[in-house]
C-alpha cells in the first residue's frame, strides 16, 4: 500500500519506505499541545533531529502499547477500519495518538471487555491524558541520533488531524488480541516496511 502525502513534508523523509514525514502542519499541531507553540517550532526548525516532550489532554491523547501489539491494532485500523491518527514508534512502544478524553474512557471499556481475562497474554495498555507526558520522535529522525526505532510511522499531516476516540481503540485492541492468537511466529518478511495510505483515512 503506498502512501501519498498531502503535502511536502517540512523535512524530507529520507529512505526509509515506513518512514513518514511530519508536514509543517503537522508538526504546528504538534507544537500547539505545549505551553509555548513557538518556541517549540523554533526549537524543531533549527533541530529538526530533536525529540520533544509535550503535554496529553488538551490536544491529543496517547495510547502506548507494546511494539509488536501496537503494529497489530495499527494494521487493523487500516485494513479494516477507518484509519488511525499520527503513529509513532518510541523505545520499543507504539504511540497511538487519539481523541482527547480517550486515556479516561478507554480502560473502562476494556475492563468491561475482561481485557487480559481467559488466559489472554495480552500486555496491559497505557493511557495517556491530562496530566501526562509523552515523548514525540524528531522530525526527521533519518539525521537523528535518537534511540533506535524511534520514528513517525503515521506522520501528522495537518493542522487538524482526524484522531481515533476510545470506541475506536477498543475495537482495534480487541481484533489485535483475537489475531494474535492466529499469526505465525514467524512475521512477514516485509513486515517493518508497511505504508499507510493517509489519503484513505476517516
């Protein structure tokens, strides 16, 4: 599946085919989640390369789960459901950035799921939203010295980006869990070097 920007990203995003880059829209939504927007652009316009802590709750929260469970619920998002919002992958975790209000809502459901129940090896989700912080790779983490694996693999792209509530995230958690039990030890060869198609995304 290819991937189409909508527009140039504000660094390019080198050779890696699962690299996705962060438009100047994008990362100005980005900026917009901290208490000093500009000070961050201007941070990322003269480092590029420098990851930045920002604030959940207001603009976006995040889902943090494992790397490997993570991929699962972002290759159901795409192949079965309506997309997901910016990804990015972080010290072995997945990133899911979601719909405000989504780190308060969202283990409930999966309690009411009897998430981890029966047997289930599911590693547990964590939840980020008001009062928490996350991590956000480079811009362009091709130039980076950042630890490895960490990188936007669904780069945000506008100054409004479409994000996932908890609903959402539940159902994808849940396909991710009941797949698991169905893949091969053994992935796809091609696996780490999957495009998501923005374009189709909502």
């Amino acid at each position: 599946m290819s991937s189409t920007p909508h527009e140039t990203p504000l660094h390019g995003p080198g050779d890696r085919s699962d690299a996705a880059g962060v438009t100047s829209d994008g990362a100005a939504w980005l900026a917009s989640a901290g208490t000093y927007p500009r000070s961050t652009l201007a941070l990322w316009e003269e480092r590029p390369d420098a990851p930045v802590v920002l604030p959940c709750g207001s603009v976006f929260d995040v889902v943090n789960a494992p790397a490997v469970f993570g991929r699962r619920m972002l290759d159901r998002l795409w192949d079965e459901g309506p997309g997901s919002g910016p990804v990015a992958a972080f010290r072995g975790r997945m990133l899911l950035f979601a719909a405000p209000g989504t780190a308060a809502r969202l283990p409930s459901l999966l309690g009411w799921e009897e998430w981890g129940g029966r047997g289930q090896a599911v590693p547990p989700l964590l939840c980020h939203g008001t009062g928490d912080a996350v991590t956000v790779p480079a811009l362009n983490g091709d130039h980076s010295p950042a630890p490895a694996g960490a990188r936007w693999l669904v780069g945000p792209d506008t100054r409004q980006p479409w994000l996932p509530g908890p609903e959402i995230l539940l159902w994808a958690a849940v396909r991710a869990a009941r797949s698991a039990v169905r893949i091969s030890i053994f992935p796809p060869a091609d696996q780490g070097a999957k495009v998501y198609d923005v374009s189709r995304r909502r």
